[in-house]
C-alpha cells in the first residue's frame, strides 16, 4: 500500500508483504525516495521520510515520519528508525536509532541529537531543552538504563515528546544504537 503525494525515484525496488509480515508492505504520504533504494518486504515507511540514493531496507523494517536516510544507508531487519532522525551516508544500522537522534557510521553509533530537524519542524524551545536533558540522563550519566529510564520518567514525563523517546526505547526488542 503506497500513500499520496510520493515521489519515487528510477530503480527503486519495493517488495510485497509476506503472511507472517501481515502480507503488506506500507509507505505513508509526502515521502521522497531516491534512485535505487530497495525497501523489503513487509516494511512500514511513515510520511515525510526522505530516503537518499541506494538506501536499503532488509524486510519488516519501520521508518517513522520524518526520518531523513543518508545515501547508501542500511537497516537490518526488523530495525525501527524512530521520527526525525537522520542518518549520515553509509550508516548501517544493526539495531533501532531513537527517535530526534542522529546516528552514523558502518555499525551506527549515536551522534547526538537531530537538533536542525527538530528546530526546523517547529519543536519548542522547552521542548528540545527536554530532549537534550533526557539524551544527557539516557547515554552520559553513569546510570544504568532502567534506573536512567525511572529518572526521565520522574523529571520529564509530562513532556510528549520525552514520553514518546521513552515509549520507543521500552519497544526494543533488537536494542538500540548507543
């Protein structure tokens, strides 16, 4: 199932859904995807996503909105790339990037945070000011992950975007790129 309003390159390759994946694959609205790129069976690509020239998605991949996939980017199966993130070129993902980060590297690594996509989508000053705090507790304090989990939970749990960082990490079942 392919959405309005997408525009998709020469040479892109997208394969149908199998049973045990639901039988479908499903790309949103409003995505751009270069030439060559390969999205495998039973992947899910939400709306807004930009995905740069021989980008190659393995089979019951997720890409949320607003992601952004440098070229030659690629994601293992069953990999989730959470909203707005960007990946540089020759990123390969072997677990899920979280969402607003930005992830590179042949065995991604985390970068920081997609401070540029975020701002550009209009975030709130408190907001990103939120999301700085929880990466900070998240992946430079010397807290363990549950422990760092409870915390953000405690001192930023009332902000969406906070929760939904949260929400992402508690669904890994790959892990996640640190």
């Amino acid at each position: 199932m392919i959405g309005r309003n997408n525009v998709i390159r020469e040479g892109v390759s997208m394969h149908v859904g199998t049973p045990k994946g639901g039988g479908c694959t499903r790309m949103g609205d409003d995505n751009l995807i270069m030439n060559n790129c390969h999205i495998g069976h039973d992947c899910r690509v939400g709306s807004d996503v930009i995905m740069g020239g021989y980008v190659g998605l393995a089979g019951h991949a997720v890409i949320e909105d607003h992601a952004v996939l440098g070229s030659y980017t690629g994601l293992h199966q069953f990999c989730r790339v959470g909203e707005s993130v960007m990946t540089a070129a020759n990123s390969m993902l072997p677990k899920d990037a979280l969402p607003f980060s930005m992830v590179a590297g042949d065995r991604a690594r985390l970068v920081g945070l997609n401070l540029v996509g975020i701002r550009r989508r209009g975030f709130s000053d408190d907001a990103i000011r939120s999301l700085k705090h929880a990466y900070h507790v998240l992946f430079h304090s010397k807290l363990r992950l549950e422990p760092a989990l409870e915390r953000v939970r405690e001192e930023l749990g009332g902000v969406p975007e906070v929760a939904q960082l949260v929400a992402f990490l508690e669904k890994s079942e790959r892990g996640f790129i640190r």
